[in-house]
C-alpha cells in the first residue's frame, strides 16, 4: 500500500451507505483529518439514493458521487463474464467479485477530477474484496494512493463499529441481533457474518433478499424463451430488452421460483475459508441457458478447450485480475468462440431448478439425420469398426506390453 502524507488530504471513499463505510467517512475526517469525497456506485441493489446521499453529507463528507452504473455493469462486465460460463469452484457465480472492478475504475476517474491523491474502500484486511479494489486502482493508476482503515485502525469486530456509530450518532441499520454484511447488486445477492459464521447451522430464512424459498414458490413451471445474439442474451419471450431490463425481469421471475440460492463455503484468495449465502436468480438462469445454446452451436473441440479455461477464468476474476492482460487474452478467445452462440432457448423454472427444456439455432450444429435411432442413408455404421480399432491401437499395445514376450 502507497504511504499518503500529511499533506495529501483529499480521498474519494467508495461508499455504500452502510455501517463500515460510514464509520470510514466519520473516522477518516476525524481522527485523519481528511477531507472525504463519497463516490457510491448504482449498480442495481435497489437504494434509494437519495438517502444515501443525505447519510454522506450528514456524516462529514466534502461532496457526494452517486453514478448509474448499471449499463456499463451489466454490458461491459456480467455479459462477458457470463459468455465465458465463469464459475468459481464449480458453484459461485461471482457477483460480489464482478462489481468491484468497476467501482474501482470509476472510483479512479473522480480521484483524478476531485484531485484526490487517494481512494479508500471498506473492506476488511481478511477478505478478497481489498485485493479486488487494490489489484484494479493500480492497474489502472499506479501512483494513486490507497487507504484502507480495517487494516490500521483499533476497530476488530462489527460490534466496535456499531458503538462508534452509537458516539457520534451515525443511523446504522446493521445490529447485534442481525448483523449480516451484505451484498447487493444487479447480478446477485450475498449474504455473511453473524451466524452464518457456523457452517453446521442452516441459514435462517431471513437470510434471503431476492428469492423465495423453493418449497413456497409456484406449483405451476414457467417456461422461457431466451434469444441469444453471438453470445449475449438479447430477448425473453420474443420481447427485446436491454441488458440491465433483460436481467431485472429474469431476476424477478427468477426470484418467485427459488432460483439460484447458494449456501457455499468458499477458499478466500487471501487463504482462509469463508461461508457466504448467495443469490443469483437471473444469472442462473442464464448461465443454464448460455449453456443450452451452446451445445448446438459450438464445435466439439472449442468447447472442451473453453471449458478447460473456465476454472483458470473464474479464478481471475475472483481474485480480482479483471484488468490484467491474461484475463483480456481469454476474453478475446472466449468471444472468438461465440460468434455462431445465437438461437432461442427454452428453459423450464420449478421449485428452485433451472432446466433446459429445448434450443434451436439457425447456425446449429446438430444433425437429426445423423443423430437418429432410426434407419437413415448418411450415417455408415460399418465405420466405427476402423475407427475403434485405430483409436485402440495404442490400448492394445500397452496390454501386449504387460503380457510380455508370448
């Protein structure tokens, strides 16, 4: 971390509103004597913003940045992501690592037109988010200096937080009963702390934000049309959408199904584990959908050499390597494999699963004729014989080898 001087006394804090954040901005102006830019970013968790905006100039700060991000974040950030079927460890979809790329960036841009000669952020000294917020400033300008005050000030837990909040009378909605640190965004929902801590206990149902539980939702499936233009999902139900729209009404419809809840157990880049509670019903289904299109239009090859790619992706998105050059590499590859990804695909959503139920594409891939039980003049089936023989050519020698000389 770039040591800040005395005199470098302007900082743009990336603020949400919440109780670390605006323990931040009280504690940078008075036990740092900073002058405090608030920089919150829209990117779809549902605020109003008004209030926040009211909260940051209530608690000390110079001047006050609230952005609609959303287009950027959805277009610019989810789509290719989701183009690339990143998953972390077989199941996390990524949405809290997705969005910090982004506040970064932005949070960069106002540093230089405040002539701040710092960020700050809230997270903690044992998570992945400080990476994720420090990888991308210095990716992006690496003389900027950066604070981040759970790694030095005397705070340890929540609960200082809340009793310093109580001293100089910040509203705080967080409390001891319910002390959840969560994530919201346009993608997805996270939830963790309190006693989500105990990855023996069942998450409470006062856990979940945005999605019903499976048990309670509709007796009745629902099914979707999703078209797709090479790559990105562009229409439901035959009705085009913007990328934010398109994504609002999945998350919705999503949401009343019991789709895409997450109770995971994760490895931190930083090289502990952690439990979080994730929700991300309209990134779920689209990452099922993405897949349904895909199985007609990709080539066999470029397909598993994509899918070998992903885990290696994911892992460079979760541990917050969006703007470096391995992560813009594969971008590239994955994009140049989705040029034919366009077609409808059906999927049906009941009791919390996603399923797809058909696909169909112009620039399909499959060939009823050759795939067909029944009789048909294109397939020979003598064929296979040659073909098994030599792909097990090298089996037999190996079992010739074992046996030794006859």
């Amino acid at each position: 971390m770039t040591t800040m001087s005395a005199e470098k006394r302007k900082v743009v804090l990336a603020y949400s509103g919440g109780l670390d954040t605006s323990v931040i901005l009280k504690w940078l102006i008075e036990e740092s004597g900073y002058a405090v830019v608030a920089f919150c970013a829209d990117l779809g968790q549902g605020e109003d913003f008004s209030v926040v905006r009211e909260k940051a100039r209530a608690v000390g700060a110079c001047s006050v940045w609230i952005e609609d991000l959303r287009d950027v974040f959805v277009s610019e950030f989810v789509f290719p992501m989701l183009r690339a079927n990143a998953v972390y460890e077989g199941c996390y979809l990524l949405g809290t690592a997705i969005a910090r790329p982004l506040i970064a960036k932005r949070q960069v841009e106002i540093a230089r037109k405040e002539g701040a000669e710092a960020i700050a952020h809230g997270a903690t000294g044992k998570g992945n988010d400080q990476v994720r917020f420090e990888l991308a400033a210095r990716a992006l300008d690496p003389d900027i200096a950066i604070i981040a005050p759970w790694r030095t000030w005397p705070f340890r837990s929540r609960n200082d937080l809340l009793s310093y909040a109580k001293q100089h009378g910040i509203p705080v909605s967080a409390s001891p009963a319910k002390p959840y640190s969560v994530d919201q965004n346009l993608f997805h929902v996270s939830s963790e702390g309190g006693i989500l801590e105990d990855p023996w206990k069942e998450a409470p149902a006062d856990v979940y934000q945005v999605t019903s539980a499976p048990e309670s939702s509709p007796d009745i499936p629902r099914y979707l049309e999703i078209q797709y233009n090479a790559g990105n999902p562009v229409a439901v139900d035959d009705q085009q959408l913007s990328p934010v729209d398109l994504l609002a009404y999945l998350n919705t419809v999503g949401g009343m199904y019991g789709i895409g809840r997450l109770d995971l157990v994760e490895n931190r880049y930083v090289g502990m584990k952690s439990r979080g509670i994730y929700e991300t019903p309209g990134g779920t289904i689209l990452h099922v959908a993405h897949r349904g299109i895909e199985s007609i239009t990709m080539d066999r090859e470029v397909v598993h050499l994509r899918d070998a790619l992903i885990p290696q992706y994911a892992k460079i998105v979760y541990e917050g390597y969006w703007f470096s050059p391995e992560r813009e590499m594969l971008q590239r590859a994955i994009d140049e494999a989705q040029r034919h990804v366009t077609g409808t695909v059906r999927v049906k959503l009941y009791k919390g699963t996603c399923a797809v139920v058909g696909r169909r594409s112009d620039d399909s891939l499959y060939r009823e004729d050759l795939a067909t039980f029944e009789e048909d003049s294109v397939y020979k089936q003598q064929d296979a014989e040659g073909f098994i023989r030599l792909n097990g050519l090298r089996l037999a020698i190996q079992a010739s080898r074992r046996r030794g000389p006859s």
